[in-house]
C-alpha cells in the first residue's frame, strides 16, 4: 500500500523551515558531542585495560623521565653531552633499584627463616589475651554451645543417634605428586619473567625517551597545539619543569620517610627494618589509605618479636607521628598548600588506577591523576579534566553567586560572602562578586529565559543578602587589603554635612530593567554606611506621569542604575530628562555597571544622553557622590545656575 502523496509546501513554509533548521542542528550538535566524547572515553579505557602490558611500561617510562630529567639537567649543566648524561641517570636509577631488589630480598628470605623464633612469643600474646576479658567471653560462649549439644543429645532418640552415626562421612586424604623440574619452571621461574620483561622495557623506553625529549615535545606540539606555537611551548615546558620537580620532591621525600623508618624501627628491635622502610615509601605514593597500610606490616612483627608491648606501642606511636608530620608540616612546606588536585579526584582516581591496572596503577594514581590536570590546565581540548579533577573552584564567584540568589538560598551567599569579607571590603564584595552576578542574571532576562518567578527569587534574595549585610561596614580588613581607599571613606563621611545626611539627599533610581532595583539595593546599603541619607525610588517612581510625585525636598544627587543597556540609551536619555524636570538642579549620576558598553568610551553618546558622571563600579560611584559633597557650595551653585540658564546637563567638575 503506498503512502498518499504530500503536497508541496508554499514557498513561505519552505522558507520559514530553511531558517528553521539550523537551529534544530545547532540544538543537537551538544547531545551528539556528548556522546561522541562518552565514546571516545570508553574506547580509551578500554584500551588501557587490555593493552596494559604494553601500555604500563611507557607510562612507567614517563614518570621516571620526569623524575630524571632535573638529574640529567643538572649533569648537562657541568657539560657533559645529552647522551652520555641520559645514561648515568639511568644507569644510577637501574642501580639504585637493583640494590634495593636485593635487600628485599634477602630481608624477606631472613624474615622467612626467623618466623618459627617468633612463634612462641605469638602464643604467648594469644594466651594472655584469651585469658583477660575476651577468653572469658569466649569461654562463656563454648559453654553456652556445649549445653545446648547436651540438650539436644538428650532429647534425641536411640534410632536417631545410630542413623546419624552411620551418616557420617569417611574422612578421605587426597596426596599430590611431587612435581617435575619443568612444573617447578612453569610454576615459580614464569611468573617472575613477565614483570623482569616489563623492567626491561620500561628503561630501554626510558632511555628513548630522554634521548628525543625534544623530539617528542615537538611532535606533542604540533599534535595539540600547533596554530599557537609561542603559547603550546611555553606552556608544556612550564609542565614538564613543575611535573619534573613534583616527582622529584616526592620521590625524595618518600625516600627520606623511609630512611627514617627504617632506622627507627632498627632502634627498637623490629625485625626487617629495611624491607618496613621500603614498603612505608612506596605507600607514600597511595593516598590516605598508604599510610595504614604501611604500618600494619611492622605493628605484626613489633607484636611477633616483642614479649610484651612496649615495642608495637612505639611503632604505632612513629607512624601516627611521622604520618602527620609528613602530611600536615613537610608536605605542605615543599609543595606549597595544594598539588592542584581535589579530594574527590584523589580518591576517584585512585580507585579507577587500581581496578584498572592493579598495585602498580595504585601507586601511580597520583602522578598520573596530576599530569592529567596538568594537561587540562595547559590544553584549551582537555580543558575537562582540570574542571573535573582540579582543586580551583568549579564556577566563578560572581556565577556562584547568581547561581545562590537563583536558587533562593541567601544563607549559602552570606556565608560565602563573610568568607570574601576576611581579606576584601564589602565594596569589593559588591563590585567583584555581587553586581557581576547580577549582570549575568540581567543578561539571561533579556535572552528570555528566566520565568518572571526566577526574577522576583532573585530580587528577594539580594534584599535578604543586603538587610543580613547592613551590620557590616565597609572597612578593609587590615593586612589583608592594601588599598585603604575604604577606610578613607569613612573617614571622609564623618565630616559630612547634615544635609547630606538627611533622608532623601542621594536618590538611588532604578532603571526599568527587571533586576536594576536589586543592584540599586545594593549602592543604597553602601551610600548609608558611609553616612548618606541614600534612598531607593524604583522605576515604577519615574515612569511617564509620576516622576513628578517624588519626594525631591531634600535631594541632592541622583544615581540612576542599569544592569543592561545593551548599547541602545534612548531609554536612559528620556529617564534622565524625566528626572531634571521633576528635581530641583541636582547632579545625575548614570551607574552603568556592566563594562564594555559603547557608552562608556564614547564621549558624543555620553554628552547626548545627558549625565554628570558615568560610573561602572560601586567604588566609583561612592568616591563621586563624596566630591560632591565636599565640594564648595560655591561651585556648586554656579553649576546649578550654569545649567539652568543654558538648559543642558551639568557640567563635569
């Protein structure tokens, strides 16, 4: 059966669906970016997963190299030729853990032959321990369950004690035979040729790697980065040179904490100092959980070796010491307060290393995890990975802060807020965080896509924000903000005069935008901390027919606000008009807060559109209305008459 023919659309639909269509691939282009990144992202997980021999010695290879590369600096630095320096870095690295193979070892074998020595004193311990409080328990426990068995032999019959004889089972013993030379081969020599294979191809990477350091950076280069090559370079050598001196320092410190432990645990008679040292520095590199790992081994053997407990008290009291010593004083102190990487990604990263390549992917969680972000913070195409793994802050904090008052939640935005105020002022406050966060608010009114319920959560939640804030004066914090402009402010508005006090002296008028009387708020909480009778007329107070019902008796300037101009001030012109018909001659202020308007450099525009002053901050506009309240009444009295007689905006001072 065929489908009836559809008519041809008139050439308007075929016309509107031309300028429709670009939108509907614009809408999916995201959706299909996302899935194609998702793609991307299990196809290389996979790949890691199965190609990981192959994968894990250049990775390997990697991390050496950087924690080489400052020793072969330095070797260069006393001339001596690229390759000859390459092959003492390794040459001493290889030796360095060759010998350490060997003292493993041979503290395992020793460990070995030793254990029967320590048994005596383990049942010993297991002995008082079942005679204290628990083996009383557990005695009370094997009593309780042998007078039950009794209860139920009791209670069961002849026939039933013979039949449950009879089914029991015949204890039967099974005898292995003795392996042949070429089982014991396959069983303990092949396990052991897969990770010397991996050693060996780890250092012969190695040394590639450093041979062509160049090379491949230049390669890494032209990869990701080739349209800014003056950008890409500087920034991938700023990465290996931090990544290099990370690695270095850590590996360093970890050595050093394992020194330590080894010689203290030799002091106290802790048998296989040297195997527990190794194995506290290697745990260093595993996050949060390293620790206790590392301590579990020699607390067994101080528990092994010592009759009684003096011994596993000190080991436990070292690494509870020298743990925090590490993680709150030596580490901080070396690295400075953060590596760049959040808890979060630190645990993340450490559980997928370990599920995906094991005990070595534990230990490499870290330094894999930070040349990650160390990737996404130099690379604009893995950018994700810094936001994601990364310790800087996820949004902004004026985006924090529109994203607070849209939620409705001012608590959260004056905690934020008394956090900022520690080391800034409330001025700085407000033109830093709070107005910018407004104008992203204004901006996504005007695109149409706040409800007009968003809008009035906004307006109630600056109020809530301003009324908690009016205790708070504007005073910089001291040692925290060098610039005392504040402070002179206030200082300034003590010697005010008393008109400039009175209610109704600054007139802060909102313009017709929809969050413009939020922001004027906000200037009106900073005027009167500084000693102004500053007050709020919201637009619906100028609008055509009842600008002239203001209370304008005791008015001596007027700031108007807008959030969002959008280049067109014919609006602004007609309000400011408004305004000196329905004022006595006072200065006009026009507060154009977001930056970037056109009407902020041109100068035709701003004389056209009528104001005394154009300002773009809160700051800007406080420091205005104190000139004009200190300025001679004489200036301003000419001004007035100035613009009286001429009809026009008054002049600038």
């Amino acid at each position: 059966m065929t489908a009836p023919l559809t008519p041809a659309p008139p050439p308007a639909a075929q016309s509107q669906k031309s300028q429709t269509s670009p939108a509907v691939v614009a809408a999916q282009t995201p959706q299909r970016d996302m899935l194609t990144m998702l793609a991307v992202g299990v196809v290389v997980v996979t790949a890691l997963y199965v190609g990981r021999d192959i994968i894990l010695p250049v990775v390997l290879a990697v991390i050496l190299a950087f924690v080489l590369t400052p020793i072969v600096n330095f070797l260069r630095r006393l001339r001596i030729p690229r390759a000859p320096a390459v092959i003492l870095s390794v040459a001493f690295a290889l030796a360095m853990l060759t010998t350490l193979g060997f003292l493993i070892t041979s503290q395992v074998g020793q460990l070995a032959a030793d254990l029967p020595r320590y048994e005596a004193t383990i049942q010993q311990k297991v002995s008082g321990i079942q005679e204290g409080v628990i083996g009383r328990i557990s005695n009370m426990a094997d009593n309780l369950g042998r007078r039950f068995e009794r209860t139920a032999e009791t209670e069961t019959s002849p026939s039933e004690t013979a039949r449950a004889e009879q089914a029991r089972p015949m204890p039967v013993e099974l005898h292995m035979p003795d392996l042949t030379p070429l089982q014991l081969a396959q069983r303990f020599i092949l396990p052991a040729l897969h990770p010397l294979a991996t050693f060996a191809i780890t250092f012969v990477v190695l040394i590639f790697i450093m041979l062509q350091r160049e090379d491949l950076r230049d390669r890494v280069i032209r990869l990701f980065g080739s349209r800014d090559l003056h950008r890409t370079t500087i920034a991938m050598d700023d990465a290996a040179i931090r990544l290099s001196r990370y690695f270095l320092m850590q590996v360093a410190l970890s050595a050093m904490y394992g020194v330590l432990a080894s010689f203290f645990l030799w002091i106290i008679g802790v048998p296989s100092p040297i195997l527990c040292g190794v194995l506290a520095a290697a745990m260093r590199f595993v996050p949060y959980v390293g620790s206790i790992i590392a301590a579990v081994f020699p607390m067994a053997l101080a528990m092994a070796v010592d009759p009684g407990w003096t011994t596993l008290l000190l080991t436990i009291a070292f690494f509870t010491i020298g743990e925090s010593s590490m993680g709150y004083v030596v580490e901080p102190l070396v690295y400075g307060q953060s590596t760049g990487l959040s808890p979060f990604a630190v645990i993340l990263s450490t559980i997928f290393w370990s599920w995906l390549w094991g005990p070595v992917g534990l230990i490499l969680a870290m330094p894999l995890t930070l040349c990650l972000v160390v990737l996404g913070r130099h690379v604009e195409s893995f950018q994700f990975l810094d936001v994601i793994l990364g310790d800087s802050p996820p949004l902004e904090p004026s985006q924090n802060f529109y994203q607070r008052m849209l939620a409705e939640d001012p608590d959260e935005a004056l905690e934020q807020a008394e956090i900022y105020l520690k080391e800034r002022s409330l001025i700085h406050y407000y033109d830093d965080v709070a107005l910018p966060g407004l104008i992203l608010a204004a901006r996504d009114a005007g695109r149409g896509v706040l409800k007009s319920e968003n809008l009035d959560s906004i307006r109630r939640s600056v109020h809530a924000l301003a009324t908690d804030l009016s205790g708070t004066p504007d005073l910089a914090p001291p040692q925290a903000d060098e610039d005392p402009a504040a402070n002179t402010a206030e200082t300034d508005a003590a010697a005010l005069d008393e008109v400039w006090r009175t209610e109704g002296a600054v007139l802060c008028v909102a313009g017709r935008g929809p969050l413009d009387e939020a922001a004027s708020t906000l200037l009106v909480d900073v005027l009167r901390k500084h000693g102004f009778g500053a007050l709020l007329v919201p637009y619906a107070s100028v609008t055509r027919g009842r600008a002239g019902t203001i209370d304008a008796s005791h008015a001596k300037l007027a700031c108007v606000t807008h959030l969002e101009l959008e280049g067109a001030p014919a609006h602004l012109r007609y309000l400011l008009r408004r305004l000196r018909n329905a004022l006595p001659p006072v200065t006009v202020v026009a507060g154009l807060w977001p930056s970037g308007d056109p009407i902020q450099s041109d100068d035709a525009l701003r004389a056209h559109v009528g104001a005394d002053h154009y300002v773009t901050t809160v700051r800007e506009a406080l420091e205005v209305v104190l000139t004009e309240a200190h300025a001679p009444p004489e200036v301003t009295e000419k001004r007035a008459e100035a613009a009286a007689r001429l009809d026009r905006p008054l002049p600038l001072p």
